[in-house]
C-alpha cells in the first residue's frame, strides 16, 4: 500500500533553501579529488561562502576538513545536503537528514528509475520519504546546482569548471549537459544566475524552478533543456504567467517515437507526443528551438538587448555575399528588409566610396574602418524604418576586427532601448571580446545565418507575446451540456471494455446538442430507401456506407457524391454496400457543394491532455501532413492561430481572387470542439473530416464525424481548467 496516500503530506518550501543556503553538507564526500564526491565536495569548499561539512564514516578527513560519521552528529544545524552515496543507501541517509530537521536536499546519486523496474520502486520511496517531511529535493540521478550570486557563490556540482555570473536561469535534465554548460557560457560570452540539473525530477521539476526564476531578481532569461514533461498543465499555468516578464527559451529532446502505434482516426495518425510538446510551448509564450546551439544562440541576444519591437531589420556588412546569406534567411522566416527611404540613403552615403550600396543590405565594399561602421549603424540606429540591425565584418587582421567591434558596441550603447543590434565576425576564433564591456554586450556571431536564425525567433516570439496578451475562452451558452454528457455516458454503460466508438445517430446527436452544423442525413437499409430520401429532399444527396471497421471509406468505394435522380441514387447504394459486407446500413446525407475541406479532430496525448489538430481535410491530409496542434482549452487567439498557421491557408483567404471562406465560421467549430472536450473529458479520439468551409458567411459543415469515449481519463483531461492564464 502506498502509505503517501494515507498521510497529509507537507508542501515542500520551494527551491530557496537549495539554491540560497546558509550551511552545506555532503554525504558521502570523497577523499579522492578526481571522483565525483570529491570534486563535488572541493568545489562547495572553494566556492560557498558558508560552512561546508564533509560526511564520510570511513575517512577522518577529506580535503584537510575533518569528516562526520553522520549528518546527525554536525552539532551545527544543516540547511543543504548534496548526496553522493550507492542508490541502496540513499533512503536511510535521507530518513538521517529528516531527523536532522535539513531544508534542502540534492541527490547526486544514479540507480533510480534511469535503471529499471527496481529502480523505480526505490525512487517511488524516496519521493514519498521527502513529500511527506516537506523538504524539497532536487534529483536523483543528477548533476548539481550552482548559484554565482557574490553572496552565495555555491559551486555544488562535480564539473572542473567555475560558471560566469550573469542573469540566465539554467535548468536541464540531462546532468552531461550541465558539465558543459559554463565553457558554453564563455564560448557565448554569457553568465548564469542559477543552475539545477533537474535529473529524475523525483521532486523538484521544471515548474518549479520557473516559480523560483519568476521571483528571482537576479534572473532576466531562462533557459531550459527538458526531455519530458511531469505536468504539462501545470508547466502551461506557470510558463503562461512567467514568459509575460521573463524570456523561456527552451530545447525539448524525443522528438521521435520509436515504435509506431496503430491509429484509429485521420487525427491520431497525424499527431503525437512532439507535436503535443510544440503546443504546449507555443501557448506558454515558451521560445522553442532545434539544437543546443540555437539555444546559446538566442540566450545571446535575449540576456543583453531590448527585445524587437518589429520585423523590419537592415543588414550593415562589408561584404555581400554574407549579407545575401543573410537576407535569405530573415526573408525565408517572415523578417522584412526594407528599401530605405531616400532621406536615409544620402545620409549614410555622406563620406562612403561610390561603389558603395546604401540600399538594405548597406554594403561598404571591404571596408575595415571603424568610424565607417560607427557613423552607418549610428544612421541606422536613428531611421525610424527598422527595428533590428545586424552587423555583418569580414575581418582582415585582429586589430581591424577588435577596432571595428569596439566601434559597433559603442554606437549601440548609446541607442541600447531603442534597437536590437546584432554582430557578425566572421573569423575562426572567438568572437571579439570587444563587443562587450561592463555596461553594454552585443551578441556576437561567427555565421551570418545563426544570426539571423536567433533574431527570427526572438521577433516571432515577441510576436505571440503580444497575440496572446487579450486572448480568451470564449462560452457557448447554447451548448446542450446535460445531452452532450448523457451521450457520452449512455454509450460507456453499454461497452463491456474501455472505450469505444459512439455508433453514427450518437455521433450525429452529439454534433446537434454542440450547436455544429452538419448536412441532413439519414440512416437507410434499402436502396428504395435510398431513393424516398433524395426525392424527399429534392437534393443532389450523397451516399456512405455505415461501418464500424472501415476508417477511410473512400479507399473503398463507400462514398459516391452528388447523386440525384432514382436511378443513379439506387445504383450508388448498391455500389457502397458492395464495397463493405459489414455495412450496417447507408448514409444518405445532402450534398453541399462549393467551399473548401479541412478537418478538425482531437485526441489525447499523455500526459499533455487532449490535442486538437486543424488542418487541410479530405483524403489528402495524411499525404500532406499540414496541420496545427493546440493543446485544450483553445483560446480565441489559439483557434485563429491554428487556422492561418498551416500551409494551406491561402486556400481559406481568397486565393487567386476566389471568395474568401467563412473563417469565423470554421473558427466556431475549433472553440465548440474544445468546449465539448471540458464537458466530456471522456472523448479521447475525435475526427471530423471533411469539415467544409463555405464562402462568406456561409459557416462550416462536418460532412463526417467519428467520436471515440473512454472509461480512463488521462492526468491531463482530468484536470484540464478553462481558466489557464
């Protein structure tokens, strides 16, 4: 029995006293100075300003420092324990450290769930130990922590190298990522304020570090390395809130699966755990990138420059194919470079060479003169015409690039919060150390394309910050809840296993008690049938076989379209029920011609919750994998987003001077899906596809629809709140 479950368990207090304590300890320290213990050990007694107690029953000292047997025999109280002990003897060291009344514990140690079944059962326990006490504890299977803060100065991880003080908060799963992180901080020329390598996140996860970072004073940008997620909703609610003041750049790892899952919808087939993860960033207002690289690339530009306030951005090089190199990319990314007005041209042109361009790119033609540079980007500096602007120098020595960047930081400085500026110094060594001084730091950048690959993502997270500031959820009070939720449950009462799909007069039930309109429809057993039907509506009608075991009934022949008249209506109801012998029966629906075919769907992605996906519809949408994914709720801005962020939505705009689509419209069936998904988390695959989008105010039509309940809720849809930001 879990007895965490039969206890009240103490909150934990937060990561103050990991990251701000008063007295350390480390069990376990190790007398030799090139283990992990003993590194660990040597760095908190070179670093922090506090004691620091080594715990070791089998050596007298460590490090010159006399050792303790135990935690409980340091006759001083102990706020931070680290804990670097064989993964068997972790449980008893931290029952020592609970009667020692510690505050914060950090266990460096491996063989948890990282190793298996076993391991996992030991970590369960350690996790119960710790809940219960209320003291919070970073790992296991970790790295360390460090915070540069001059009144702190806590070293507490077993790399060799001492990090930089800056204003970037640090978190990462991966503890091997953490020994690299400080010559990443050099090589980039930036500093940290506090790190914590998250390990296992038996405890302590991702959310909290952000709560600690949102309150931190001495943290401007956080940067985070995650492969995977403890509480998505949770990390949405508290990313959503800090990503309004502070930057969160982050990488996601496991992009892949590696195994494939049987689908049993067009939308389960086209989502999955990486497109869950990109939702989940997108509506936090979290900045994702691909690679480490782009990480420290970002981080740059975010930790010392006011952010964009635009997309335009010149280009000020010396020479044009780098600058070519450049503009493709911010073109390639949805940044503008604007012609330059005229006014601004003959100012820059003043002192130039004549075969010097003064358009954007502003080209100089090889020249290595600092006041050249230093009297253009002053120009530019001053243009109201753009909002970024990206120093491009092919140096030929040192001196003239040290010169050059000297000139470009001084320049910055004194317009630092009314442009974002960007160095490129293309040489093999480090970027010039002159771009930064104590007061100003331009990013600097050894490619024209990393460059402008950061800039692009820092505008277009600006960007969603704005979009997401007035968002709402929007109420639809003629939903019919009560016949939405006996649907769902009369349906659950009937399956003998977990989930099933509702049958079609469920399906087309439910689309009306959700207010989304569908074509007039009717279930027939007879060609005759059939017929009475179409004559009844005087329509062009279509026809679909009715089947619980065929998903795509075009591939088989079940749907014929725009049949009218006795005849041909007879010969297509022998044509679908000839393509399944199961067919229990056949559609008759009316046909609605013109508009264009998206679909709509949702299913549920552990442990995000439900997905939504909208994207081009029809038989074509597997080939294509075009589609946007949001986690539910959507919000206003979340629906609008998702509909202008595929590649087909020219389609839907007016392409080629054709009537623009009934966008509001199909906006309605995005918010309506969401809604019913809060009434009835028990949907856990949803597919409308096609749903047709008609032109002007003519609104959106499911044309088909298949809706799969479940008796197993997952974290996420059980908990899912409207009331996210």
């Amino acid at each position: 029995m879990n007895t965490a479950c039969t206890v009240e368990l103490k909150r934990p207090s937060g990561l103050q006293p990991i990251l701000r304590p008063r007295s350390v300890a480390v069990i376990g320290a190790g007398r030799d100075p090139q283990s992990m213990s003993g590194r660990l050990f040597r760095n908190l007694l070179s670093s922090f300003r506090g004691p620091v107690y080594p715990v070791n029953p089998k050596a007298p000292e460590v490090a010159g420092i006399r050792t303790f047997a135990s935690i409980e025999n340091i006759p001083e109280p102990v706020d931070l324990v680290f804990i670097a002990v064989p993964a068997a003897s972790v449980l008893a060291v931290v029952e020592q450290c609970i009667q020692k009344r510690v505050k914060g514990l950090v266990v460096i140690s491996a063989g948890f769930s990282e190793t298996g079944a076993a391991g996992k059962h030991l970590e369960s326990k350690l996790r119960e130990l710790v809940h219960v006490a209320g003291i919070p504890m970073i790992g296991p299977n970790c790295f360390g922590v460090f915070n540069t803060d001059p009144a702190v100065r806590l070293l507490g991880t077993f790399g060799t190298a001492a990090p930089p003080r800056g204003h970037l908060g640090i978190g990462s799963q991966s503890g091997a990522l953490g020994v690299v992180i400080p010559d990443y901080l050099q090589h980039w020329n930036l500093g940290a304020s506090t790190f914590v390598s998250i390990g296992n996140k038996a405890d302590i996860g991702e959310t909290e570090l952000l709560e600690y970072w949102r309150d931190d004073p001495s943290t401007r940008a956080i940067l985070l390395y995650l492969e995977s997620f403890r509480a998505p909703q949770e990390f949405r609610r508290i990313a959503s809130e800090v990503s309004r003041h502070k930057p969160i750049v982050a990488i996601k790892a496991g992009r892949t699966s590696a195994g494939a899952r049987a689908a049993g919808s067009h939308t389960a087939a086209l989502v999955g755990p990486d497109r869950a993860a990109e939702a989940l960033f997108l509506q936090s207002g979290v900045l994702r990138v691909d690679t480490l690289e782009e990480l420290f690339d970002v981080a740059s530009l975010l930790a010392v420059q006011s952010l964009p306030r635009g997309n335009r951005v010149a280009i000020l090089t010396n020479a044009g194919g780098p600058a070519i190199l450049c503009a493709d990319v911010l073109a390639a990314r949805g940044l503008m470079l604007p012609e330059l007005t005229l006014g601004t041209q003959t100012e820059l042109r003043r002192g130039l060479r004549p075969e010097a361009s003064v358009g954007n790119p502003v080209d100089l033609i090889g020249s290595i003169e600092p006041v050249e540079f230093q009297r253009c980007l002053g120009v530019l500096m001053d243009s109201d015409e753009v909002d970024s602007v990206i120093v491009i120098f092919v140096p030929r020595d040192p001196a003239a690039a040290a010169d050059v960047a000297k000139a470009v930081r001084e320049t910055a400085s004194v317009h630092r919060k009314s442009k974002t500026v960007l160095a490129v110094f293309m040489q093999t060594t480090e970027v010039p150390a002159e771009l930064a001084d104590d007061k100003t730091r331009i990013p600097g950048f050894q490619f024209p394309e990393a460059a402008a690959g950061a800039l692009a993502r820092v505008v277009n997270y600006v960007h969603q910050r704005r979009a997401h500031k007035k968002e709402s959820i929007p109420t639809f009070p003629d939903i019919n809840l009560d016949a939405c939720r006996a649907i769902v449950s009369d349906a659950l009462d009937s399956t003998g296993t977990d989930s099933r799909w509702l049958e079609l007069p469920d399906v087309l039930r439910l689309l009306e008690a959700v207010g989304l309109k569908a074509p007039r429809s009717k279930i027939v057993s007879s060609a005759d049938a059939a017929v009475a039907v179409a004559d009844e509506w005087d329509a062009p009608v279509v026809l679909k076989i009715v089947s619980s075991t065929v998903l795509h009934k075009t591939d088989v022949g079940g749907v014929v379209v725009n049949v009218r008249g006795a005849d041909l209506v007879r010969a297509a109801f022998q044509q679908v029920m000839v393509s399944s012998p199961g067919a229990t029966g056949v559609l008759v629906q009316e046909y609605i011609a013109g508009g264009c075919e998206t679909l709509i769907g949702a299913s549920r992605e552990e442990p995000f919750g439900h997905l939504l996906a909208f994207g081009c519809g029809g038989i074509d949408v597997e080939i294509l994998d075009d589609i946007a994914c949001r986690l539910h709720p959507l919000t206003d801005v979340d629906a609008h987003q998702m509909i202008h962020g595929v590649r087909t939505a020219r389609r839907l705009t007016g392409f080629r001077g054709q009537t623009a689509a009934d966008i509001n419209g199909l906006q309605n069936v995005l918010l309506r899906v969401s809604s019913l998904l809060t009434i009835a988390p028990e949907i856990c695959e949803l597919d409308f596809n096609p749903v047709k989008v008609l032109a002007g105010c003519g609104g959106a039509f499911v044309l088909d629809a298949r809706v799969r309940v479940s008796h197993t809720l997952s974290g996420g849809a059980a908990t899912c709140s409207p009331d996210l930001r």
